[in-house]
C-alpha cells in the first residue's frame, strides 16, 4: 500500500510539473530552465531533478502527454459505427483536445516533415495517430462517402488542415466555437479529398 501512495505521489507531481510545462511553454515558448520549471510549479529543484535531466527532457513529455491524450479521444471518436459521423467526432474531438495544448506545442514542433516521421518509424505516436486516421478516411471510402483517394496524402492534407497553429487562430482570433471549427475544417478536409481525386483524373488524361 505504502509502495502504491508513493506511486500515486511520483506521478501526481510529475503531471504538476507537466501543467506548469504547459504554461510556460505556452507563455514564453522554450525560454525557461528546470529551475525555472520547479518554481513555476511549486516543486523542489532537488525534485524536478528526479524527474528530468534537461528541460529537452520536459519537451518530451510533455509532447508524448499531448499525443497520447489526442489519441484517446481520437480513438474513442473512432468507434461510432456510421463512418461520417465517426468522421465529424473525430474532427469535434481533435478541435477540444488542441485547444487545450496547441500554443505551447507550436514551440516544440518537429522540423522533419509528416510523412518522413511515419515513414521511417521514429515517432510510434505519430505512427499511431497516422494508422488512426488512414483508418477513419478507408471507412469513408468504403462506404462511398468519399471517392477513391490515396489515402497516404489524404492523411497527410488532414493532419496539415487540423495543426493546431490553425485551430489556435481560429479560436483565440475569430474566437470561433469548438463546434464550428471542427465543422469548418472537417468540410474543407472533405472538399479537399474529392477536389484532389479529381486533379488526380486531369494529370491522368
């Protein structure tokens, strides 16, 4: 029991370090130390110490803690039976779940491209996410919600419509709702995809 209190404890603070992570990055983007981080949060430096070498550390976890909460919403998203609603939950959901860390994690985006990072392995969340959405567009096609697309680019058009740089100015710029840019952005992601077979017919003839 004793030994389950200090599990709890561990990662009680390691998430309290993570939320104030999150609010420096978003406030100040990477210009902050580990020390900087303890106070911030309100944990000892000796603790913080624990529990990450360097800052690049804390842009690691804090990065997989974001991937691993989209992808929870995205895959519970993911269950509806009808494949266009699936769709729209999914762009609902994935709206919700960066407006809540998209500032701070526009500071600690990659500099290698989408696909180069599925393609060569290096990011088993992102592979994940990347299997996660081919999926969802494969039932779209499937039922004849969508034509025939390459579902590689097709991923990659979704995930580059949905950065949260974009969300981000459209809820804090347009002060748009959760709702209606998911429902914005999810028309364009489908217009696009039909708009793309169709270019893709005229390169062929």
């Amino acid at each position: 029991m004793a030994g389950d209190n200090l599990r709890a404890d561990t990662l009680r603070t390691r998430q309290k370090l993570l939320d104030a992570a999150g609010e420096l990055l978003r406030e100040r983007g990477l210009a902050f130390s580990l020390p900087e981080l303890a106070r911030h949060s309100g944990v000892s430096t000796a603790t913080t110490y624990r529990h990450f070498d360097d800052v690049h550390a804390v842009h690691d976890a804090f990065y997989r803690r974001i991937q691993n909460a989209l992808l929870a919403r995205l895959h519970a998203a993911g269950e509806d039976p009808d494949p266009l609603r699936s769709f729209e939950i999914v762009c609902h959901e994935w709206v919700l779940s960066a407006m809540t860390w998209g500032r701070a994690a526009t500071h600690i985006r990659s500099a290698r491209g989408y696909l180069e990072r599925v393609h060569d392995g290096s990011d088993p969340l992102l592979s994940e996410l990347d299997t996660t959405l081919t999926r969802a567009v494969a039932r779209l096609v499937e039922i004849g919600e969508i034509p025939p697309v390459d579902l590689r680019y097709s991923v990659l058009l979704w995930i580059t419509t949905f950065d949260e740089r974009v969300i981000v100015d459209l809820s804090e710029t347009l002060r748009w709702s959760p709702q209606k840019i998911a429902e914005m952005l999810g028309h364009s992601v489908l217009a696009a995809w039909t708009a793309t077979l169709s270019a893709q017919s005229d390169h062929s003839t």
